[in-house]
C-alpha cells in the first residue's frame, strides 16, 4: 500500500510539473498563435469614381426618386433609360465632389447639421423632416449622404461658372425661319429679286422682325446654324440652311471680336464650362458601374 501511495505521488508531481516556475525549461516551446482581427465587410457599391462611391441603397433611391418624378410629369422612360440617366447624373456628381474637395472644399458635421436645422426650420418640424425624407425614398443616413456630396457638387459648379469669360466673339443675326423648304425657296427669290431682308422678316416674324440678337460660339444649339452665322461677313445674307428646326436664312448684322455676354449668354456658357469640365475628367477617371 505504501509502494501504491509512493507511485502515485510520482506520478502527481510529473504531472504537475508545468504549473511551477521555471517548470517551461523542461517543455518544449510553441508558438503562441496570433489572433487575426475581423475585417470590416465593404458595404456593397453601385458607382464607383476614383474610389468615392455611391452604395446600393444610395442608387436604389436615385432610381426611385427619378421614376417618381417621371411618373408626375408624365414621362415614359424605360427602365434602363433611367438607370442610363441616374448613373450618367451620379458619376457626374462624384466627379465634381472629388474637384471640390481637391479644390480644398470641407463641409464639417457642424456645417451639415446647420443645413438641416435649417431645413427643419423651413418645414416646421422634425417630424416634418423625417417624413420629407421617407417620402422621398431616403434613409436618415442616405439623405446625409447626398446632402453632404449635393453641397460640394454645387460649390464646385459655382467655382466652375465663376471661371467663365464674360465677354466673348459674338455675331448679331437676324432670320427667316421657315419650316418647308418650297417656301424656305420662295422668301430666298424674294431676296434675289432685291425685296429688303427686314421687310420679308417682318412678315414671317412681326414681333421680333427675326432679331435673335447677339450670341457668342456655343450658345446656339444647332451646330449647322451657328458655322454659318460665323461664317457671314456684316451685311452679308445666307443661302438657305437646313437646321434642326426647319429651314433657316440669315442676315449678319454685325460682329465683335469681344463683347459683354448677356445675363442668358453668359449662363449658357457657363453650363457649356460646367459639362466640358466634367467630361474632361470622366475621360481620365477610373469609373465602375455595378448597380
């Protein structure tokens, strides 16, 4: 029983041997196992510009919200009409967002905050706000979102528009505008049998005498038309030019190397620098489109 007891205790202490200090010298060492952290999932992107994105909730709304507006004006878009728009409008956004922010533009918390107090105060109610928001397909977050990126779109189209010249080459034109081409062919007979300009313009336009006064390169929206207002000599009348509008002749009345754009000119030619800008960086910027 003694011999059993001695055994045992034997046993006891070489199994408890690792628990005393300096017990680790008898064992051999192991490699303790580092514990990777998780990884944060990516939340899922529709639109990605340079990296700035726009998430799939985000886009789901901007569907939603266009399709809504269709639906009260009328609109018969397709599906994939609409997502063309939405998309084209959202990579645009990014796009001016990232220029405003590379342009030192930061919009801070406090900032977006004051933006919706302000809000708040025009609706008369959080509760007002909150169901603006609902209406409108939004989430709290989303809404925060767009307004933050909507803050810095429109500062840097301002920017933009502030950088537009504000006088231009412009040329004073007047028109008859005739929408079949006999009698587009009768007025310019007219013309050569030395009927004056103003007069036949007079008869087709009474109000205006076919005065579309000055405007510079761009403005008009026919490209047809506007090489061949250029391209007159003061004084000089046109041939008979087929636009998209119908049948045009045009009479330059004078031109002007530099002139003050007009209050229309110059916010038509401020759009013009707002989407050339654009298009200049969608042509370099790394777009993804994963609605």
């Amino acid at each position: 029983m003694k011999k059993i007891s001695v055994i045992l205790l034997c046993v006891f202490l070489i199994s408890s041997c690792a628990s005393f200090p300096g017990s680790a010298l008898l064992a051999t060492p192991t490699e303790t196992a580092t514990l990777v952290p998780p990884t944060e999932t990516p939340i899922p992107f529709a639109i990605s510009v340079n990296g700035l994105t726009i998430t799939k909730g985000e886009y789901s709304g901007e569907i939603e919200r266009f399709q809504a507006s269709q639906t009260k004006l009328g609109g018969s878009k397709t599906a994939e009409e609409v997502a063309k728009l939405v998309q084209e409008e959202l990579v645009s956004q990014l796009l001016l967002a990232q220029g405003a922010s590379e342009a030192g533009f930061v919009l801070t918390d406090a900032d977006l905050q004051k933006k919706i107090d302000a809000l708040t105060a025009e609706l008369g109610s959080k509760e007002k706000v909150e169901e603006w928001i609902t209406n409108n397909f939004y989430t709290d977050e989303t809404f925060r979102e767009a307004l933050r990126r909507n803050t810095a779109v429109a500062w840097m189209r301002n920017s933009i528009a502030s950088q537009t010249p504000i006088t231009a080459e412009q040329v004073h034109i007047r028109q008859l505008l005739l929408y079949d081409e006999p009698t587009a062919q009768y007025y310019l007979s007219q013309l050569q049998a030395g009927i004056d300009f103003d007069v036949l313009a007079t008869q087709i336009e009474p109000v205006t005498r076919g005065d579309i006064g000055w405007f510079p390169k761009g403005y008009i929206p026919d490209p047809v038309v506007e090489e061949a207002a250029f391209g007159l000599e003061v004084g000089q009348t046109s041939p008979i030019i087929t636009g998209n509008s119908g049948f045009y002749i045009l009479k330059c009345l004078d031109k002007q190397p530099t002139r003050e754009l007009s209050p229309d000119a110059l916010s038509v030619m401020q759009k013009l620098a707002i989407a050339d800008w654009i298009n200049t960086q969608r042509s370099a910027a790394n777009i993804q489109i994963n609605p």
